[in-house]
C-alpha cells in the first residue's frame, strides 16, 4: 500500500536542504525512526517492523517479518495501515521541525568550534556583573567576567573584538565561551595588521599579558632583510597604535626574539639598559645585573616589567643593580608562575658562576623595516628611545 505524506512534502524538504544547509537523508532517516516507533506504539509492539520512506515519490511503506508457511523461510511482508497518513503526516511534521533545529544548532557548533582560537566581531547585547552578552550574528557568546578586562565597560550596541576560548553543547544549542584578556587575542590582533605575519615572514615567538595594563610580545624574522619589530610597529607606529586602541589602551613592548637566553632576557626587560646577563641553565635561572639608575625601571611599577619578562622568556630571573652585585646583596626575583607568586624578594644566586654572556645596544646600521624613521623603534634592552604608540613610558621607575 503506497501511503503519501504529501506530495510535495520532499520538495520542501530539499528548498530546506539547499536554504539552511541541512542534510534530507538525514531527516528521512530520522523520520523513518519516528514512524517505526509510532506504529509499534499504536498498532503492534511484537512484530519486527521497518518501516521505509521512498526517496522519490515520498510514498511510506510498513513491512514486518513473516514466516512462510508453505516453505518455512522468513521474509518481509508489507502491512501498512490504511489510516497511517494521519500519524505519519504529524510524525513528519514533528520530526522535521526538531531535526531542522538541532541541524542548524549542529552546524553552528561546527561553525564556531573551528574558530576556536581565532578572534571575531560581535555587538554587546547585555553587561551585567556576572557576565556580558556578545551578538556574534547566528549565536550570542558568553563573556565571563573572569575574561573581562580590568576596567573596561562593554555598553549595549558596543562593537567588540573578542577571542574564542572555548565552544560547548548545550540543551539550548551551542554556546561559545570568548575572552578579552587571553594572550592569543594580542597576537592575532598583530596578525590582523601586520601582513609580514600572515604572509609568514614574521613570527610572534612569545606573548605576555597583564591585560588592561601591559604587554609584551617577541618577535623573529625568516628574512635578515625584515626587522620583525618595525613590522609590528608600523610607520610612525600605525600598525601597534591600531592594536592599542582596540584593547582600550594596553600598553605594548614589541621586543625581537633571540634563541641565546642572555640576548632574549635583556630585549625582554626593554626599555631598561641591561649591562649583562649570566645564565644558569641549573637553576632556570638568569642573572641580570642594570646599571644602578636603571634598577627601578627594569623591575617596573610594581614589578611588572621583570614579571612580564619572566613570563615571555619562561625564565626565573634575578634583577641586581651594580651596587648590590658589588656589596654582595640580595637582588629581586621574577618567576613565570602564577601572578600571585610572580614578584618577590629572591636570594642571590649561586656566587663564582661563570660569566655566561653579555648584551649591548646593536649597531646603528642594523636594516631597519620600511617606512620606519631611525630612532622610532627600540631596537634591543639598551635602546635610548621607545615608540610613543606602545605605551611605554620613557621615565626611569615607570613600568
């Protein structure tokens, strides 16, 4: 018996195919479950039924195993009910519609798990104390407050670049966790704006982040004939400026990168002049001795510059002044831990180490990126000036 749903039931199914990208066979398929357990439900629960949905004319069929009398093999029989269009046409309507949501809420959690480490742009549709509410366009991501910047007021209708952090299933759909403080909303920020990191000739290294406040990041180039922190900077610093502005102001030091631990803990601890630097590989440990009249300023307000340097090069490092290494005191020690433990007195190291390497400023005739006026970018520890647009301040003590 040839049971139609309607007949232009498939029709729509497929305009629903092509419209919001969800698969027919699937829906088919889940129907087809649908009308079995209907019918076991309203006319046999003992027989072992199928029931098939044609793919072309959208007839329904019902079968069930029967045993041949005659010759004793099992085979299929169809049985299907003569009023079974009713149940079967509210069963589809039912199934459809509930496969037609969980689709699209499948396609949306695929849509963004992707994006999972990637920044995107939404509208700020509610801030509350808890939480903040972003219109991503098909999904409103969650801002918790723990992602929030210290500071920072998100109003309604607020345009927003947001990092996502994480994606879940939910009985509600899909709901997407993003992030204004996460280190990686810094660095694809710098990709977004400068073209030497997605073309790939420059790479960010290292990222440190005291988001709201400062940040530092660290930077390598695969072509000697790029300076990787002019390319970050930008000329006459547009490209760091158009980052600063996007995250309210957060001050930013681009630093270039080096393998050698020594060089790469003295860029780290820019804009302060570093004499040298002894490492202990031990110890995990680098030894950095300033001139006196740079202590304050490699330490930092509040010990943020050497916190941050800790925590881009993953290094525990010891900051003395000349006059503690020659009177033999203690000097300060930044660990790349938990924020908390990251700034407190340490005990001098290890005293008849070998000296394992000094830094200096670089020449001047080191290539400098296009479009860059000389004296613009700190090009290492020991640079005299530091752009305007990265926030760092020039006066000795400022952080």
């Amino acid at each position: 018996m040839r049971i139609g749903v309607n007949q232009d039931w498939l029709e729509a199914l497929r305009q629903i195919e092509r419209e919001k990208g969800i698969d027919a066979e699937t829906v088919i398929q889940a129907l087809e479950t649908a009308l079995l357990s209907a019918y076991k439900r309203n006319y046999s629960t003992t027989d072992e039924a199928r029931v098939e949905v044609n793919r072309d004319s959208g007839s329904i069929h019902v079968f069930v195993e029967r045993v041949d009398p005659e010759t004793g093999e099992t085979g299929e029989v169809e049985v299907t009910p003569r009023d079974f269009g009713r149940i079967a046409a509210q069963t589809a309507k039912q199934v459809i519609l509930q496969r037609i949501r969980e689709a699209e809420r499948d396609l949306v959690f695929e849509e963004y798990q992707e994006k999972v480490g990637d920044i995107v742009t939404g509208i700020v549709q509610q801030s509350e104390q808890r939480y903040a509410l972003v219109d991503l366009g098909k999904v409103e991501a969650l801002l918790p407050a723990s992602e929030q910047m210290p500071g920072e007021r998100y109003r309604h209708g607020m345009r927003l670049k947001v990092y996502v952090v994480e994606v879940r299933r939910s009985s509600k759909g899909p709901q997407v966790i993003v992030s204004r403080t996460h280190p990686g909303l810094l660095k694809r920020l710098f990709e977004l704006e400068v073209p030497e990191i997605s073309d790939g000739y420059v790479e960010i290294k290292a990222v440190a982040r005291e988001p709201g406040h400062r940040s530092k990041i660290a930077v390598a180039s695969s072509d000697r004939n790029i300076d990787p922190v002019g390319a970050c900077v930008g000329a006459r610093g547009s490209r760091v400026r158009m980052v600063v502005n996007e995250l309210r102001g957060e001050k930013v030091d681009i630093v270039p990168w080096s393998e050698s631990p020594e060089e790469f803990v003295a860029n780290a601890l820019s804009p302060a002049k570093v004499k040298k630097v002894i490492f202990h590989p031990e110890e995990e440990l680098c030894e950095v001795i300033v001139p006196d009249s740079q202590l304050s300023l490699a330490i930092g307000k509040e010990g943020q510059n050497a916190r941050l340097a800790a925590k881009l090069t993953g290094w525990r490092i010891d900051i003395r002044s000349d006059t503690q290494e020659r009177e033999d005191r203690k000097g300060y020690t930044a660990y790349a831990g938990k924020d908390h433990e990251a700034w407190r007195a340490g005990e001098e190291g290890g005293a008849g180490e070998e000296e394992a390497g000094e830094t200096g400023t670089p020449g001047e005739d080191e290539p400098q990126a296009e479009g860059v006026a000389p004296g613009e970018v700190d090009r290492a520890a020991g640079g005299e000036e530091q752009t305007r647009e990265t926030g760092v301040e020039k006066e000795d003590g400022e952080g």
